[in-house]
C-alpha cells in the first residue's frame, strides 16, 4: 500500500510507500526539503501536517492540522497534505555505499582529528559542497559527518571529528585508526548548500567543527571562481578551538572573504571579538535584508540565529542551516 502526499498550496504531489517516512518519499520523488540529522533530533525538518495522520518515531501518532512535525520521522497511514518550510524540485537523490581506506589522521586540536579517507582505484564521490556522509559502525548503527574537501576532489573525502566524550566512533573507533583502516560510508545527504541561483553576499556562520562544510563550501567557490561577496565568523570558546584558524585567515588575506573569529571564553590578550558569534554578526550588518546566512554547528547557536536574524529583516528563505546534534550523531 501506498498514500498520495501532496504539498499544501501547489499542484505538486508524490507517493509514499507504506513504512516510508515523508522525507524519503519526497527525496525519491525528486523533492527536496530542509533535514540536517534525520533522526529527529535538530528540528530542521519541521513542518506542518495539513490533514491525514501518521506515526513519528519522535512525536508519537499525529493527525492534522498540526504544526512543528517532524518530517524526516513521519510515516503516513493515510493520504495526506503537508506544509514543508521550503521545497524545490530536484533530481532524485543517488547514494554509493563505498569502503573508504583511511589514508591519514591528524590532531590540530585537543579535541578535533582530521581523518583523510581514499576512494577505492578510479571510483568517485558525487556531493554538492557542504553536504555530509554517513559511516556505519560494526553494530549497524551510523554517525554523520560533514565532507570538509569541495567537491571537485572526488577521490578523497576530508572530515573533521570532534571528540565526544564516550562517543561509539569518536572517542572509541577513532582511536584505532590506522592507515589501510577500511570505513564503509554512504554519501551525500544533506541540503547545506549555497544557493547557485543567488549572486547576494553571504554570511557563513560557525561553530567548532562547523566549520568543516564551510570550508568544503568556500573552497568550492574558490575553484569555480565565483563572484560573490563571503563573510565567515567562526566561534569558539577558546582560541585553540579554532584549529583551521590559518587557513581562514589566508582566504581573509587573498580577498576571497572576510573573516572574523569570536571567541566565548577570550584568553588575556586577545584583541578580538568576543562574545556570541551571531550577535557579532548583528554588531557588524545591522539589518540582513538583501544577505543570505549559512549556520552550521551547535544547535543552540543555529536557533538563537535563526530567531534573531529573522526580527532583523533577514527573510525566512535565506537562512540555511545544518544543527551538529550531540548525540555522536554528528562531529
């Protein structure tokens, strides 16, 4: 049995398979809509439920209207209409499961590793900067993590891990690492991508390993010679938290961004901002109107900007964001 799906305020409609969830469906359909965790966890997915009903895994039996469902745990059991936040026609969405071999693992700080992961021979990756992966563990279950190389670099995939504290990969797996280690992942997810059809400034927000897809993303410009202005405000606690710090400041230098580190916790002597990294950005543009803002990284920071930067005229369509839930489900 399937059930007709269709998206309040337009002709679009799809199927969904019994036991599908609404995300699937759309993603199989050819439909994107905002998701970041897909486990119910970063709220990116919400939406509403016009009419007909269904089981979340996270919100229990559902039945319309409703608002703030979570679209990536909803499994219909009827026809129904639905009100994403966005969605747009795209080509359905093709994963590869691949076994990585793990070429190199490096520590830049006390609680980030970069792990370099190679293709098998004259296999490639195809992902749209920012997006993320998924590896599974030897017990089924799977931790994401955001592909900090761009994509034209399809033979390799950079991540940036930061270290949970009990956490089945990160501070468990990730400690026997070696090079020719075979990881098995599946890629892309995701829909933190900067938005081709837009030439207006854009402001990237981060946190701690946040920055990984931000990176992937800049790099990415970068290659395809974009003409776009880039702003990056990158915060942390401390300053040895922003362990890519050099490499920002390079871009800052070559003129490809500006970019402003805020620190949390300032050491004595730092002459930098301070503070939180979104009402740095507040004290520097005022009103957002005619900017798009890129979030990615603590969840509590994502909402904080998006509530903020939404009362500062900055419309609801041009904040994107991808919440690093803390679960070892994400970095």
């Amino acid at each position: 049995m399937d059930y007709r799906i269709s998206i309040a305020g337009s002709d679009v409609a799809f199927r969904c398979e019994a036991g599908e969830t609404l995300l699937d469906a759309a993603e199989r359909a050819g439909y994107s809509v905002p998701y970041s965790c897909r486990k119910g966890v970063c709220s990116t997915c919400e939406g509403g439920v016009v009419d007909g009903g269904g089981r979340s895994s996270v919100q229990g039996d559902l039945q319309g209207p409703a608002e703030r469902v979570l679209l990536c745990c909803l499994r219909p059991s009827s026809d129904m209409t639905i009100a994403p936040r966005k969605f747009e026609k795209r080509e359905p969405v093709v994963r590869k499961t691949l076994d990585m071999s793990v070429y190199r693992v490096t520590q830049p700080a006390a609680d980030v590793s970069v792990v370099q992961l190679r293709l098998p021979a004259g296999v490639r990756a195809k992902f749209r900067a920012g997006q993320y992966l998924q590896i599974e563990l030897e017990d089924g279950s799977r931790r994401n993590y955001s592909m900090a190389n761009p994509p034209h670099e399809s033979d390799t995939v950079q991540l940036h891990v930061r270290h949970v504290p009990g956490g089945k990969f990160s501070d468990g797996m990730l400690r026997g690492l070696e090079k020719g280690h075979k990881l098995r992942v599946e890629l892309p997810f995701g829909e933190f991508s900067l938005q081709d059809d837009s030439t207006r400034p854009a402001i990237l927000l981060a946190t701690g390993t946040g920055f990984a897809p931000v990176k992937s993303i800049v790099e990415d410009v970068i290659k395809r010679k974009l003409d776009r202005p880039l702003h990056l405000y990158w915060g942390a606690r401390r300053v040895e938290d922003l362990y890519l710090a050099e490499l920002a400041r390079k871009w800052h230098t070559s003129g490809t961004l500006t970019f402003v580190p805020v620190l949390s916790e300032p050491h004595d002597g730092w002459n930098g901002r301070c503070g939180f990294v979104h009402e740095a950005v507040l004290e520097d543009f005022g009103s957002l109107a005619g900017y798009q803002v890129y979030a990615c990284g603590n969840p509590a920071m994502t909402s904080a900007a998006h509530d903020t930067f939404i009362e500062a005229g900055l419309p609801e369509d041009d904040f994107f964001s991808d919440a690093f839930v803390h679960t070892d489900i994400r970095p």
